[in-house]
C-alpha cells in the first residue's frame, strides 16, 4: 500500500520542468519532505500528481490503482492538494469554505454529519473562533490554516503541501507541522510537504526527496541526505551537517566564498 511516481515529464512549451522524475514507494503514515530550490519544480510536481495539468508521460499510483484511470472528482477524494496561497473570491465565512470542500467530494446536500465534521476539523486546528469570519478578512497565517482544514476535512489518503508554513510565525510553524505529523500517522495519510528549511525538514520528516531542475537528485532518510555535498550544491552554499545538544540534526549553510 503505497504512493508512487514513475517516468513523470512535464513540459510548459519548449520548457521542459520536469524530466522522467521518479519516486520510490511512499508508505502510510509516512511524511516526506519535498526540498530544492525555487524554480526547481515542486509545484509542477504536486500539480501533477493531483492531475490537475496535463502530463507529457506519468505513472502515478495509489495503493496499487492507475489514477490516471480514475476521474478528476475521484482522484480529488483520495489525492488532496494544499497550494502555496488560499484564494477565493467567494463572499464565505471560515465554516463555509470549509463546508464547501466537504461538500464537493459528494452530494450537495447538507446532512447533520457534514456539519459536525466542519466543527471537528475547526477545533482540530484550533481556529473554531474564525468560524464565522469572512475568509477574505483573515490574515495570511489565518488562511493558511483554513486552506489546511479544506484539506483535513475530506479526510484523502494522500496530503500534497506546497510551503504549508510559508505565511506563519515560528510558533505557528512548529505547531502546524507537529500537527500535521501527528495526523498522518494517526490517519495512516500519506503526506508531501515543500518546504524551504531544511532543518524543518529534519525536524519533522522522515522521508527527504531533493529536487533541482525537474530531476530527483537524492531521495532517502534526513540523516544520509542532508549529510550529501549535493545538498549545498543544489542549493548553491556551504553545508556540514551537525547535531544540537539534544541530538537533533541541524544543516549549518553558508554562502560560498566570491570566486
């Protein structure tokens, strides 16, 4: 029971952004940290795997499923993707928006359980007190979060979230990505994140994928990738990676002397 991806190309014109990409099997409950830097070709990578651009070649599958098989809406009940900003023109309350995903994995029609669920999911991310705020008044951070729950709230077997901490705080960081750990080992979800710190990634993940220019340049445990030469070259600085007092890894970067 796993995600995987196989021979993934993908071309905006003459611009080729991703080249053959492979990725070994993602299992359950795991959390896997998209790394490289911009341009590199993450967002294409989600959008792709969620089916929502056309691919040139893919293979992607799904506890063994073909999803290019399967619909858009079914492929969006199993598949969820989190995009780096939550827009919406809609005049929609907190509750609503969130609502509104729910409901639009299924019928139109309101049940009481629809509705428990919202709330469930508001408390979750602590954010019940937004429920009846317009979405367009909150701040960036605040949209993060409600952007998470549309997420959550459909319960898929697969989270795509591309820099999920990018608008919040350090406390908010640390706190959205200990949740979403918690929540993809206890709902056996299996979850991709770009994130631009690496020592986040250390952090939280247990899965590293480094991507640069649409080719999957390393791809295993935080402890051999981070401790890769490849790591400050595809980033273009300095890397050594090291060890807090308390035994965490940590990548220290500097930018590399002028030539």
């Amino acid at each position: 029971m796993s995600l995987s991806i196989n021979n993934l190309s993908v071309s905006y014109g003459s611009n080729k952004v991703l080249n053959q990409l492979c990725i070994g099997d993602l299992k359950p409950g795991s959390f896997t940290a998209l790394l490289g830097p911009n341009a590199a070709g993450k967002s294409t990578l989600f959008k792709a795997i969620a089916g929502l651009i056309k691919v040139q070649s893919a293979s992607v599958h799904l506890h063994g499923e073909n999803m290019d098989r399967c619909s858009r809406t079914q492929r969006a009940k199993l598949i969820a993707y989190l995009p780096q900003s939550f827009y919406t023109s809609l005049a929609l309350s907190v509750f609503e928006s969130v609502l509104l995903s729910l409901k639009q994995q299924s019928s139109w029609r309101v049940k009481e359980s629809d509705t428990i669920k919202v709330a469930q999911t508001l408390v979750l991310l602590k954010i019940s007190d937004l429920a009846d705020k317009d979405v367009s008044e909150l701040s960036g951070g605040q949209k993060q979060l409600v952007a998470l729950a549309r997420v959550l709230v459909v319960e898929p077997k697969v989270i795509l979230l591309d820099e999920p901490t990018s608008a919040l705080d350090l406390h908010h960081q640390l706190a959205m990505l200990t949740l979403i750990k918690q929540l993809t080992h206890s709902r056996k979800i299996i979850t991709v994140a770009a994130l631009h710190d690496v020592n986040l990634a250390a952090k939280f993940c247990d899965h590293l994928v480094l991507l640069n220019k649409g080719v999957i340049q390393a791809e295993g445990v935080p402890g051999d990738v981070l401790a890769m030469p490849l790591l400050g070259e595809t980033y273009q600085v300095s890397t050594s990676l090291e060890y807090s007092n308390r035994g965490d890894l940590y990548v220290d970067a500097q930018l590399l002397a002028s030539a």
